[in-house]
C-alpha cells in the first residue's frame, strides 16, 4: 500500500501545474511513508521513474524539491513530521542517503523549521492559556444565571457541525485541502504525552552527525557562526522540552514520591 500512496503523491508533483495546498500534501505524503518505513520509502524513491529523467530516479530531485520548500509546511503537524521523518532515515542503520550533493541545505532546513516550530508552539500555549481564563471567567458567570431546561440547550458541537456543511463547497477543491483545516485533525504524532519530541531528536542527529566523517563533513559545509547560535538556541530549548516533559509525567503520576527510609523507634530510654 504504501507504494500506491507515495506513487500518487509523487505524480502529482510531477505535474507542472499545482496549487502550494496541493504541493504541500504531496509532500507531507511522502515524507510520512518516510517516516513509516525509511528503507521501503527509499526504495520506492529510487524506483519511480520519470520521462525526463531517463533510467535515474527522483531521489535527488524530490529531496532538493522538499529542501527548498520549507514554507509549504504550514501547521505544526507538518513542519513535526518532516524533522521526525528526515531524522529518521539520516540515522537508519539500513536506509539509503542521498545526502550527498544536498549537504548544505540539510541542516538549514531542520533550523528553518525547528525555529518556526518554537514560535509556533509558544503562540498555541499563549492562546490556551487565554482560552483556559476565559473559560474559567464564564464559569464563574454562569454559576450566578438560572439553568435553562435540557430541551432548550443547544448542542453546540452539533451546531457547529451543521454549520459546517452548510457552508463547505463540495467544487472547492482549495477549501478542502486547507491546511489550517487539516491541522484539526490528531494523529499519533500529536500527542504530546507520548509522541517522540522533534527536538529531542534533532538533538540526536547532530551527536548521531558528528560521530561518522560523513557528518562531520555535512556540519561542516552548512554550519556557520550564525547556524552554530541557531542550533545552540535548539538544543537549549530541546533539554527545556525534555525537563518540562519529564515534570508533567511525574506529576500526572502524583507528584514526586519520596520514601522514607528513618525507622522510627517504637521504645524510647531516658537512661
């Protein structure tokens, strides 16, 4: 199955015309076949072939395609799953990496987006903060107003859901494939309770680079005084993650357990 997948996806970037929605999932689509499985996903890159590329494939051409098109990555999801996929395949003990004429774009591209993501995640904890004090101020007006009767409620998911659909365009094909909608749905990779954390990993591939030659030499190439403050703003932030992470699991769990190993004497002598 997941060739058909990547096989669709790769013909419509193919295609000279495209909308960036459209470009954007075709992408996203490949990249997650990436990340589901890096060994199968190359091989289904290496094996596409296209008329004006001869008998080669479009490993090199998708990869520099992705490379320079980190502002399609539009939501949180998105820009999470290309850094978690890329990391994956880079450190793959079996995968191919067709890396080598694309080393100086690799790193800027996990900054681009791992600096994006920063803002982002700390826009979307500024809005449930407000969103959570707003909450409570309507409870606390609420408590003070008559209950209406159950048949006089409204349900307001439902509400909002017949709303919806009188509003969506079925010829919209724009609309559909809005990624801010698409951002609405949850996978497994967004849960930040138990999804891997991209910055933990990013954090793992610059150690995982900077052991091989081949790493090294790709740091070297695209790492400059400005990219070294960058990347050292990220690791900074991805130990923040991992501690606030790790505080949030203990107290989820009950808060810190300490055991008491004093024995407390049962007689007492005074002498």
């Amino acid at each position: 199955m997941l060739h058909m997948f990547m096989g669709l996806a790769l013909d419509k970037l193919a295609q000279s015309v495209q909308t960036v929605e459209l470009r954007a999932v075709a992408l996203l689509v490949v990249v997650a076949g990436i990340w589901y499985n890096p060994t199968l996903a190359m091989m289904v890159l290496q094996r596409y072939k296209l008329p004006q590329c001869g008998d080669q494939g479009v490993t090199e051409q998708f990869f520099n395609q992705l490379f320079s098109d980190t502002e399609v990555f539009m939501g949180i999801h998105d820009k999470k799953v290309a850094v978690l996929s890329l990391c994956e395949l880079i450190m793959h003990p079996t995968a191919p990496k067709p890396f080598e004429h694309l080393a100086d774009k690799l790193i800027p591209f996990f900054v681009s987006l791992l600096t994006n993501l920063r803002v982002a995640y700390q826009l979307r904890r500024e809005e449930e903060a407000g969103e959570q004090e707003s909450g409570e101020e309507d409870e606390d007006e609420d408590a003070d107003e008559e209950l209406e009767s159950d048949d006089d409620e409204w349900d307001d998911e439902g509400e909002e859901y017949v709303s919806k659909l009188d509003d969506f365009d079925a010829s919209d094909v724009n609309g559909m494939f809005d990624l801010d909608h698409l951002e609405c749905f949850d996978t497994i990779l967004d849960d930040d309770d138990t999804a891997p954390c991209e910055f933990a990993a990013f954090k793992k591939l610059l150690e995982f680079l900077s052991q091989s030659k081949d790493g090294h030499e790709i740091l070297l190439k695209c790492v400059d005084d400005k990219m070294r403050q960058d990347i050292s703003g990220l690791i900074e932030y991805a130990d923040k993650e991992a501690a606030r992470r790790q505080s949030e699991q203990i107290e989820c769990q009950g808060g810190y357990n300490f055991t008491n190993s004093f024995t407390v004497p049962t007689q007492f002598n005074f002498g």
